[in-house]
C-alpha cells in the first residue's frame, strides 16, 4: 500500500474558497493512503492554546487578501491518478488524532438564535485526560468570553490576543462526548465557489459521522478530483446551532481511490451500520426533499425495491436528520439502515 504526507503550510493550504483551477499539491494513486494535517481556522480565537509555529506560519503566510470569500482553511489538493468526470472518489477515514488539546466553540452572528442572544461568544473547551496517541472520551468548556475583538466575526482568521480578565469559567463542570470529524471534505466543485455552503461537491457538510470508521463516497467533476480537507472538529451535534462546533486541528489518515461499486451524484457516507445521504437547499424543506430523494434513489439501486416500496420504508424505517443550519445552504440527512440493503450491492 503507498503512502504519502501532507504537512499543512502556506504553500499546501488555500483560503475560504474553493476551486477547480487551484493545482494539486500532489497525484497519488488510487489506493494511496495519505497522512493530513488539516487546520482550524478558529485557533485565534485563544491562540495561546489553539496555535503551534505551523499554524502561525498558516497566519503569516497567507495573506488576508488570499482570504476568502469563505472562512475555511483546506490543506491540499491532492488528485488522484485516473479520476475523471463522473467517477465517484471513495475516501476512507482510517484515523484522527489531535494536534492541539483544545478547540474553540463560536456563538456567532450567523448562529440560529443570534437575534436573541445579540452578542457573540467564545468557548474553549479542553479534552479529558488525552492519550499518547488518540481522543479521549470526552471534552469539557475551560472557559469563556465574549467576542468584542471586532464589531462582528466576519474576518477570517481573526486572532484575539489572550485576556485572562475576560476569560470566565463555565457555571459548573460539565462533559461533552468526543466525536472527532471533518467539518469540510470533498472534491473539486466546477466552478469557484465560497467554502462555507456544500454542496453536491462536499464541502462544508458539517456531518458529526464523517469520521474514524466512515468511508464517503463524493462525484468526480474534474480531472483529479481534487481532494481537500478542512474544518476539523472535536464534536459537534446535529443542527450546529450556535455557529461553529468545537473547531480544533486534526491529523487525519485516508486512503483514497476510485470506487468502481458506487455511483452518487452527492456526498454519501458509509459507517458500520449505515448508508447516509445528504441533501441541501435554501431551507429545510428544499434540503429535505433532496434527502428523501436521494435515500430513496439509494433503495431502488442498492435495495433493489420499486420506487413505491422505497418511499413507504423511507417512511417507515429510515430517519432524517438535521445536518446544520448555519451554513447559509442548510443540511439534512437520511440514515438508510444497511439491513435494508442487499448485502451484494
């Protein structure tokens, strides 16, 4: 099995958008299996505890005009030998491990109840008890400030220099469970676009499953595929409702290859005991209408049901979910049991 590396620096990483003309930071064959440094870009938020000299070099190196019109730091692209158009890239998530201990939850301006709140606000929450090598069980808020570094979080990369007045305990201890993932992950879209909302290309999915275990499948739009990563998480629930969710830098194992059993037109996530489609709109109706469609397009191919028993077992025996609905195009997902599928298919 071929390996290869990739370090997150300025000359590896691209800034808030994303774009089929950024040339690839490598070509691996399919099967290759990548090591990636994928970088937050909420480490300003405390840079005291979210930043190392790579991700400062990441600061200084990428000027903030280079910034935009998205948030989102991607370390790549890496294309993969032989993907063409209308292919599907598979990527598996082998592995994830921490580079820094601590991440930074953002309750922003463009969070569900902002207009109540009317403030933004800082969280860093700390790991438990970390191992050598891995996540540990749970994470648990260190502290808390408020954002008053700009009139409003709408600078990417904004750092916050270190205040240990403002920076205020949580009321009581508390625990969160760990769900280490990648927030953003996909393909080259066909045309340049912001990173914030997904789309059929990947993207900013914000999907808490797309993690240790999981295998997605994304379409091909252009030679390559253009594989990147970013966004990285320690955990987050359905529906990331206050903004962000605990944004923190991983290193992360894939293997990537060209899947010749699998054929979508959207993201589509795998785990141990399910399939996962994905689908977006302008609101939740939209998203969920392009999710049902797709689970039951996935009943009649990999099922091998009629279109009229997959809509009632998509009815009956398969849960939607809310994905995110701060990403200006909102998510939902279907979790189709692999049970329901034929074991051949």
């Amino acid at each position: 099995m071929s390996t290869s590396d990739l370090t997150a620096t300025p000359d590896t990483c691209f800034w808030g958008h994303l774009d089929p003309d950024v040339p690839a930071t490598r070509t691996v064959e399919s099967g290759t299996e990548v090591w990636i440094e994928a970088v937050t870009h909420h480490a300003g938020d405390a840079p005291d505890l979210l930043m190392d000299a790579g991700v400062e070099a990441i600061w200084a190196g990428i000027p903030e005009a280079d910034r935009g019109p998205g948030v989102h730091i991607m370390t790549g692209p890496i294309d993969v030998a032989g993907a063409q158009p209308g292919d599907t890239l598979r990527v598996e998530i082998l592995e994830m491990r921490p580079r820094l201990p601590y991440g930074s939850n953002c309750a922003a301006n463009w969070g569900l109840l902002y207009d109540r709140m009317v403030k933004e606000r800082i969280t860093i929450y700390e790991l438990v008890d970390p191992p050598a090598v891995g996540f540990p069980a749970t994470a648990r808020p260190k502290f808390g400030f408020d954002f008053t570094t700009l009139e409003s979080y709408d600078v990417p990369g904004v750092v916050t220099p270190p205040d240990p007045a403002t920076r205020q305990p949580f009321s009581r201890d508390i625990t969160v469970p760990v769900r280490p993932h990648l927030g953003v992950m996909g393909v080259a879209p066909d045309s340049r676009v912001s990173s914030i909302p997904p789309g059929v290309f990947g993207g900013n999915v914000d999907n808490w499953r797309f993690g240790p275990g999981a295998t997605v499948h994304y379409p091909v739009f252009r030679e390559g595929a253009g594989f990147y990563v970013g966004d990285p998480h320690f955990s987050q629930g359905d529906g990331e409702i206050c903004g962000t969710a605990i944004e923190a830098s991983l290193d992360v194992r894939l293997r990537l290859s060209i899947a010749d059993d699998v054929t979508t037109t959207s993201p589509l996530l795998r785990t141990d005991t399910h399939w996962f489609a994905h689908g977006f709109g302008d609101d939740l109706d939209a998203a969920m209408a392009m999710a049902a469609d797709l689970a039951l397009r996935l009943l009649v191919d990999r099922g091998g049901f009629t279109v009229d028993e997959a809509y009632s077992l998509a009815s009956v025996a398969v849960d939607f979910g809310i994905t995110q609905v701060v990403d200006g195009t909102v998510g939902c997902h279907a979790a189709v049991a692999d049970a329901l599928l034929l074991p051949s298919r």
